[in-house]
C-alpha cells in the first residue's frame, strides 16, 4: 500500500459527459502528479502541484484540468469526454516538489476510465 | 525533447533464467529512475541513478548507468514469477516531472 487514495477505481461513462477523480496523497506529501496510461501512449505525464499551486504542465488537453486543495488532496476534471480518453489515471505523490532528489514518487492504484 | 526508449518492449522468460532490459535516452540523464507496474497497478519505485558509472542492487535486480549517461541497463538474476510486471525507465528534465519511456513487459514462466 502505497498511502496515495484514488477514487473511482472504476468509472463508465459516455461521449460528451464529464467526470471528476479524485486522489488523496500520502501523509506529508506536498507534490501531486497526475499522469495518464493508454496502450497506444505509453505512461504520460499530465500535470503537477505543490501545495496547491502548480508547478508544470506536460501533455494535458485543454477539456482536462485539475487542482489541488489546501487539504492537499486533488482532483482532476475531464470534460467533453471522447471515446480516446479512455484510459487509467494515476495519481502519484511525493514530498518535494521535484522529483530530482530521492526520484520516488508513490503512486496510487489508478482509475480506470472507460468512455462509451 | 528528451525521449526514452526501452528494448526489447516484451520478454517471456523461463524461471530462473537471468535477464537485461535497457533504457536508451536521446539527451543526457542527469537522474535516471526504474519503476515495476504490475499489471492493472500503480508504478513502484525499484532505484535511482544519478552518476555515470553508477551501479545499484535491489534483492535480485540490478541496474547501472552507463558512463556517458544515455543509456541505462537493469538486469535480473534467477527471475522469478514474482517478478512479472512492466518495468519502466523514467528521466527528470528538470521540469518538476518525471517522464517514462515506452516500458518492457516481462513474463515469468514457472
């Protein structure tokens, strides 16, 4: 057990709605990434926050979005969903803001999106 | 941008055999990271690398960064099913994230 929380582990939806995923990091952890795994993509990182404010964007669509709250937890918000969002999302934490000192990150089990 | 590619992207191998997956990045690495996903599951951090030469064990699993700091090298001795999984290499660009490359999915046959 990692001590990274998301939820759903599982979500159906369809074309055009929107969703909401939510993780919880391990305790004392400032930083949040998001990253999103498809087959065809690989692992891709997403977004970042530190302590609520963000810290860098990688390769997140415009429909996506995300914060990070002053209880440390985050969510992400897709909307305009399309059948290629389909995917799972993980969530991962750690205590600095970069991962360049100890370079582990705690990942969260992820959420699997299905877009029908 | 700074891209990673691991070889060979599947391996199935008979336990107890020994292993290598590399990591081959197009830029230098200035920190370079193995992480093991099981299927369906987060990622787990295995180890670090920072220095050219460097060399680190973790129980059975060992991996080095070669000298000129592009390419990186994680080998398994006496593989076990537990060690099925994807491994994925991943780089620091000194942008605040950590990016992977392609993965290498290993198989463990008993």
């Amino acid at each position: 057990d990692s001590g990274v929380t998301q939820t759903p582990k599982h979500l159906i939806t369809a074309t055009g709605q929107r969703v909401t995923l939510r993780c919880s990091p391990r305790s004392g952890d400032l930083s949040v990434y998001w990253y999103q795994q498809s087959l065809d993509q690989g692992l891709q990182f997403l977004i970042q926050y530190y302590n609520g404010e963000e810290r860098a964007k990688g390769n997140i669509l415009e429909r996506f979005s995300a914060q990070q709250f002053p209880d440390l937890h985050s969510e992400l918000n897709l909307s305009s969903l399309e059948l290629g969002d389909s995917a799972l999302y993980f969530c991962a934490s750690s205590v600095e803001d970069s991962p360049s000192g100890t370079g582990e990150l705690f990942f969260g089990e992820g959420s699997r999106l299905t877009v029908l | 941008s700074q891209e990673l590619e691991q070889s060979p992207q599947s391996l199935i191998v008979q336990e107890g055999k020994n292993l290598t997956i590399n990591c081959t990045s197009s830029k230098t690495l200035y920190g370079l990271y193995w992480y093991k996903q099981k299927y369906g599951e987060g990622l787990i951090f295995l180890m670090m690398l920072q220095k050219g030469g460097e060399e680190k064990s973790h129980e059975k699993i060992t991996a080095k960064l070669d000298e000129k700091k592009q390419q990186s090298s994680l080998h398994i001795t006496a593989s076990q099913p537990s060690h099925a999984g994807i491994y994925l290499c991943g780089a620091d660009p000194g942008a605040n994230n950590l990016f992977f490359g392609t993965g290498t999915r290993l198989t463990v046959i008993p």
